[in-house]
C-alpha cells in the first residue's frame, strides 16, 4: 500500500512535470513564429521598398529648452528624426545636430518635419546650456525641440525605446573633461501614420568618423521619399 501512493506520487509529478515541459516548448515554439513572422514581414517590407516599422514609440511629454511643455511622437503624419547627446561635449552634438539637419535638408519644400535633440544628461543640460548651444549654432527654426527634464525619466525612455543606453565613459577613458559619455551616433526616423495608434521607428542611421563604422545615412532619403509618397499624402 505504501509502494502503490509513492507510485502514485511519483506519477503525479512526472505527470506535472511532463505538462509544464509541454506548455514551455508551446511558448517556446509560439515565440519563434511570432518572430519569424515578424522578420519574413520586415524581409518583405525591404523588398517592397517600405521602410520597416521596427518598434513602437510611446508619445513622450517633457520639458523642453524653451521652458515649454514639449509632447512628441503624439501627431500624426510628422517625420521625427532623433538623436540623443550631451551638449556640454559640443563636438559631439554639434555632429549629431548637424546630421539631423542634413537629413531634413534633403527635402526642403516638405514642412512636415520636427527635429529632435534628447539630452543624455539633464542635470547638466539646463534649458538655458542648451538654448546657448541652439543659439550658437543655428539650431533655432521652430522644427527643433531639444529635451531636458528628469533624468532617470528621459534616460528610461530612450533606452527602452530607442536602445540609447546613455552610458557614462569610466575616466580612464575620457579624452577631455567634457568627454562624459560614449558616442551616440545613430539618428532614428519616427512616423506615426493616419490610422496607428502609436507611432514607429521606421529607420536607423548612421554616420561613422572612424575606420570601420557603419555609414548608412544616405538611406534616410529612400525611408522618407517612401513615406511621404506612400504613407504622407
């Protein structure tokens, strides 16, 4: 009798075990199609010269530089390109800055455009560090916003939606005092068509200065001629 309920209990958890094995391969397996749907629809969308829509971007509100509640990502039919730097390093966002603006200036008669700038680190970058940065190199067009705010706030968001990860650079690492921070430099294209609920990061890009890097900005003129004739009308 004894032997027949240890049977019994041993079965009763080979039976668990054997249906908790089974439902992980179901989610596993579940996750594979998902994503591999997911890559054949992006394959598709390349193929179709249709810019993929990678991610989805919550609609942020902040404080921006002109000590004006700034609310992004929230209009529809406006082509956000985005960038993230610290100002304080100037070379460094001036590049940023700069490309951004290389990109909207391929299409000078569209108007549809709004320029954005996130700071890495907004304790140091007041409304006023970043207005004398605007000011100083011509960044004023009321296209641009550049956003500061809380910190951890500001640096969650662009991680999570973004992968802008901020990193601060170990001081060994630092070239000047300036130097607080790891490049960043990819710029992201963001749309939010008439019937989404949420807008999308359709492109990202690069530009790189060293040996080796990516250089991939040229292919923002497709990603947004597509959108604009597809998409924008």
């Amino acid at each position: 009798m004894h032997q027949s309920k240890l049977q019994k209990s041993v079965n009763g958890i080979m039976n668990y075990t054997t249906k908790t094995v089974c439902i992980l391969i179901a989610i596993m397996l579940s996750g594979i199609v998902v994503y591999y749907s997911w890559i054949k629809t992006v394959q598709r969308q390349l193929v179709e010269g249709k810019p993929p829509m990678l991610r989805p971007v919550d609609r942020f509100r902040s404080d921006g530089y002109k000590g004006k509640q700034v609310e992004l990502f929230d209009e529809d039919n406006v082509l956000y390109l985005v960038g993230y730097f610290y100002a304080g390093d100037e070379n460094e966002a001036l590049a940023v800055c700069q490309r951004i603006q290389k990109i909207r200036n391929t299409f000078p008669e569209e108007e549809r455009f709004l320029l954005v700038g996130f700071s890495m680190d907004p304790q140091l970058d007041s409304a006023e560090a970043l207005t004398k940065f605007a000011s100083k190199y011509g960044f004023t067009s009321d296209e641009w916003s550049f956003i500061t705010g809380d910190r951890d706030r500001v640096r969650k968001f662009m991680n999570k939606f973004f992968r802008y990860p901020g990193h601060k650079k170990p001081d060994k690492y630092r070239e000047t005092d300036s130097d607080l921070y790891a490049r960043e430099l990819r710029i992201s294209l963001v749309h939010k068509g008439q019937n989404d609920e949420r807008a999308f990061i359709r492109g990202v890009y690069w530009e790189g200065i060293r040996k080796g890097e990516i250089r991939n900005d040229e292919s923002s003129k497709q990603d947004i001629e597509f959108i604009l004739q597809n998409e924008m009308k």
